[in-house]
C-alpha cells in the first residue's frame, strides 16, 4: 500500500516538474543534462545493487529484487515514465560500476563518506544505519566501547570495500580482518565459528539473528557509528541529482518514506520471501 501511495505521489510531483513528456511546458533550444537525457531517451533506469543487503535490497525465492531500496528506486522510476533494470554488482564493484557508464545510479547500503564523495554524487539520506557486530560470544555481544573488541588473535569479518572493513582496520588494529564479498558469506563464517564476530551495520546484523534463530547469533544493540545511507550519481549529471533530490524531500515531508521503512523494519515477516 506505502508502496503504492508513494508511486502514485512521486508521479504527480514529476508531473509537477515538467518531466512527464512532449507538451509538458519544456522549453526549446535549452541545453539538458545529458546523462538525464540519455535516460530518457533509453526508456530504462539502471540501477547497481548488491543483492544481498536485507532488508534494504535482496532476491527472494522467485528471484526477483524486493526490499526498501528497491521500493524507492522502483518508485522513482515509475514517476519517471521508466522501466527499471537492476543490475547485480558486487559491493566492491558497484561505484565503479558507475563510473564506467554501465548503470545511472548506485542504491546499496553505500555509506556517505567524503572519500566515496571525492568520485561521485551523493543524494541522502533516506536511511541512518551504523556500525554493530554480529555475534556468538556472550562477551562480544556485551561491549559498549569499540576499543573493548581489539583483542590479540580475535577475527572479524567485514564486507570487502566497505566502512565496516575500514571500522575494523582502524579501530580494531590487533583483530584479524576477514574481508568478504556477500553478506551471506560473512553470516556463515560466524556460525560456523571461523570467526570471533561479523562488522556490519545495524540492520544487516540483527535481521541475521532473525533468520538464523536456531544459531544463537546476538548482535550489539547501540551502534558504534552513524552511518548516512545515500544514491550515489555519476559526478557530471547535476539535474539528475537535483530530481532524484526533490523526490526524496516529497517521501519524506509527506512521511511516505517512514511508511516503506515500517514495511521492511518492524518486523521480519518478509523473511518468509527469501530463498
């Protein structure tokens, strides 16, 4: 139903615009961003996920692309007049991804940082995540300083590419760094015991306890970081960034965006969707 609403809001703002098509009030002979254009003119909407970040994007049992990310994606790309393609990119790989022309945007999890700002445009955030550990030690799951876990001869794994490996690496400098490529890998690792804990935001660690109750996971309730959430956008489409801007401030002044989060967070109902 959010989801809907939400479509259906976003349509009549881009309506609002001038970006629903021919007759809408565009002026002639005025220059436009060509990679806006470019879309347009495509039909399509690329869009770079990793595919494994519940409950912000995943596949489910069909193998279809569900969860928050792709509720708004999908959403803008309706309002848009466009067809929408997810492309399944490797956390590691996806801004680069986006550098090399291959999808408009990237919507991944992908933390705000300056160093990432330095490549590419940010529009955010529509999510605040931050860094916990997923756990079966009692007295990992019980720290509230991050100091506290940089133990000789522990190991964490951590996302390759991500803040949660540079968490580790800077934070925790006498822990062994496991670098992984999935999520879904890391999660089996700590199951399996072949590493003391995963670094991973918030969300991805207690949804993890959610699906794996039978494992005794725990997870650090009080993050140790604040992460922004945002797209990220080629350097050079500024009217690009200004739309997809505009139609995050409408989800979130009109509350539509709380709704979709209530959708994916309250609860892991969804849980049952995934393979």
């Amino acid at each position: 139903m959010a989801f809907a609403l939400a479509s259906a809001l976003a349509l009549t703002g881009c309506q609002a615009l001038g970006l629903s098509g021919k007759g809408d009030g565009t002026p002639r002979g005025v220059p436009v961003s060509r990679p806006l254009a470019q879309i347009l003119d495509r039909g399509e909407l690329r869009v770079a996920v990793s595919a494994d970040l519940p409950p912000l994007n995943m596949k489910n049992k069909a193998g279809e692309f569900i969860g928050l990310e792709i509720d708004i994606v999908s959403a803008l790309a309706h309002a848009m007049g466009l067809e929408v393609s997810f492309v399944e990119t490797p956390f590691p790989q996806l801004l680069q991804t986006l550098l090399d022309g291959k999808v408009d945007m990237v919507i991944s999890g992908m933390t705000m940082t300056p160093q990432r700002n330095a490549h590419v445009a940010f529009v955010g955030p529509y999510f605040i995540s931050g860094t916990s550990v997923l756990t079966r030690d009692e007295e990992i799951a019980s720290t509230q300083e991050p100091t506290d876990l940089n133990v000789a001869g522990r190991k964490f794994a951590a996302l390759a590419g991500s803040t949660s490996a540079s968490f580790v690496e800077e934070v925790l400098p006498e822990t062994e760094l496991v670098e992984t490529e999935n999520y879904e890998d890391a999660v089996q690792m700590v199951i399996q015991g072949k590493v003391d804990g995963l670094v991973a935001d918030f969300q991805i660690c207690v949804l993890s306890t959610w699906r794996y109750p039978e494992a005794r996971l725990m997870a650090i309730r009080t993050p140790f970081t604040v992460e922004p959430l945002g797209i990220a956008l080629p350097p050079d489409a500024p009217l690009l960034m200004n739309l997809v801007e505009n139609y995050l401030r409408t989800l979130k002044d009109t509350g539509l965006l709380a709704q979709l989060k209530a959708k994916w967070l309250s609860d892991g109902a969804w849980l049952s969707e995934l393979p």
